[in-house]
C-alpha cells in the first residue's frame, strides 16, 4: 500500500473519531450554553476553517445565482435544522444512544430511494431495516420494552435526534445532484455559510423568543444571545472548540479528501466506527454506562445498516 493511500485511511479514520466524539463535545457545552449558542459558535468556526482551505486550495468560485436557492436549502437542513434537533436532543439524551440512532440514517436514505426514486430494496435490504429499528427499539429502551408504550418513547431528546437522521438522509439526497458539479469543500463551505446564517437569526432572536407565550419558543428557541457565551467555562470552551475547529472543519475537509481517492462503499464503512467510538469517549468522559442492552442493540443496528448497504 502507498503511503498516499495509508494517509488517505488515516483521514478517513480521523473523521470519524471526531464525528464520533463530537456528542460528548456538545453534552460538555450544553452544561454551560444553550444549544443555539453551541450551534453559532461551532459554525462561525467551521466557517473560518473550510473558508482558508477552499483559499489556499485555489477552489474559491461564486457559485451561478440560480444555485443559491439549491444552497439555501441544504444550509437550512443540513446546518441549521439537524444540528438545532441534536443539540436540542442532546439536554436529554444520552450521547451514546445519539450516535446509535444517527447511525441508522443509511436506513432512511434508502427508505428515500424506494418512495421517491422508485429504486428497489430487496428482501435482503429490507430485512436489514428492520433490524436496524428493532437495534434502535433495544437502544432507546435499554432493554425494558414496557417503556416503549405510547408516551414513554425513551428520552424526548431520542424523538428529535430520530427526526434528525431522517433530516440527515433528505439533506444527503439533495446533496447529490450539487456535488457532481461542484468542488466537495467549496459547496460545503457554501452551505455551511449560509446555514450559520440562518443560525445567526436564532441566536439573536433568542431573547425575543424567550418572552413569547409558546412553550415550544421558550423551550427549543429562546436564548439570552451574546451574553451567553460568558457561561462557558473551560471545559465548555474545549467543547465548542473541538466541534467547531475538528468536527465542523478539518473533519469535513479529511472526509471529502478520502471521497476522492477512495470509493463510497471503501469511506462508507468507516461510519460504522463512529458510534462505537461516542460510546466509548462517553464512558470515560461522561461516565455513561455501557449496558448490554446498549452493546446488543447497537450491535443490531450496525448489522442492518450493513444489509442496507451491502451490494
């Protein structure tokens, strides 16, 4: 093997640990700030970084006017909107039971093809979706299923971070048609600008939201703004510095640099790490338990996914 293609895996492989243990990252932050606080601050980071290496890369293009609509949308979904539903999740759900349910959104980009694109599954394919959900069923009710009645769904965070890998597989889906015509990186950077735009009106509505007589405002939307991010401590600066410089950053620009050497199918099973490493980081940081309950369903839903995505 050359050593090109060893550092291409080594990219691969630092992706996603970061991604991995971005959710204990956020649980350190949310100790301090509000979500949106955390979501401001990740991007405005990730902004600056993928913006130097799209300079010194020499990709910087202004992207035609008729794609700004395109990139507005997929700001809004994959920026914005899915990290509002993590972070939010994240006040009640445990990180490792996050990256478990994030890890069956290959479940729900095929689940797309089959409803939009008509494309089939297979008994094959279909037997690994079920399994998939039956390893989230294990995950969210730690094994005691009587939980799982109407009303008792696992933690309400679990509810949003599901919601969110459907989010992340509709944000995937539109993603194709603009990356083959568009550098990787600068299309990234784009949307990741304009969704930290978006974020930037929450942040600064948040103490408008605040007074609003609406529950869902005052719990999901409100936020003192600027003055929060005088609550973070060390710890919670460490936190939003490793989402934004590593997760929101150099992660992305390690991604996309092994796309372009290896295939999907090659990059595609290291995601499989990714939750096994939240795990992890979570037991020692966090001091999360690591329950059987835990280990088999996550263990069920890898094996699905692997179904799902298997030639």
């Amino acid at each position: 093997m050359s050593n090109s293609r060893l550092f291409t895996y080594f990219e691969a492989l630092f992706a996603v640990i970061v991604w991995g243990a971005s959710f204990v990252a956020t649980k350190l932050a949310l100790a301090d700030i509000f979500p949106i606080t955390i979501v401001w601050l990740r991007f405005l980071m990730g902004v600056i970084i993928l913006g130097a290496a799209v300079t010194v890369r020499k990709q910087f293009a202004l992207p035609d006017k008729r794609e700004w609509a395109y990139f507005a949308l997929l700001g809004f979904l994959g920026i914005t909107l899915h990290q509002w539903l993590q972070s939010n999740a994240l006040k009640t759900s445990e990180a490792g039971t996050t990256a478990w349910i994030v890890s069956t959104t290959p479940v729900f980009m095929a689940l797309l093809g089959w409803i939009l694109l008509k494309e089939g599954l297979g008994w094959v394919k279909t037997t690994g979706i079920f399994l998939a959900f039956a390893g989230v069923l294990v995950v969210i009710s730690k094994g005691d299923f009587d939980s799982l009645s109407i009303g008792r769904f696992g933690a309400p965070g679990d509810k949003l971070i599901l919601i969110s890998a459907i989010n992340w597989a509709v944000f995937s889906a539109l993603s194709r048609r603009g990356l083959r015509s568009h550098p990787a990186s600068l299309m990234m950077f784009y949307v990741m600008v304009i969704g930290w735009l978006f974020s930037t009106f929450l942040f600064f509505m948040g103490p408008i939201f605040a007074s609003v007589p609406n529950d869902f405002a005052r719990l999901y939307l409100s936020g003192p703004g600027l003055s929060d991010i005088a609550h973070l401590t060390f710890s919670g600066w460490m936190g939003v510095a490793f989402l934004g410089i590593f997760c929101s950053g150099l992660a992305y620009i390690a991604w996309y640099d092994a796309l372009k050497v290896l295939t999907t199918a090659q990059t595609g099973v290291f995601l499989y790490i990714e939750p096994i490493v939240t795990v992890v980081v979570a037991f020692f940081i966090l001091g999360e338990a690591i329950t059987p309950a835990l280990l088999l369903g996550g263990a069920v839903i890898l094996f699905g996914v692997w179904l799902v995505n298997r030639n």
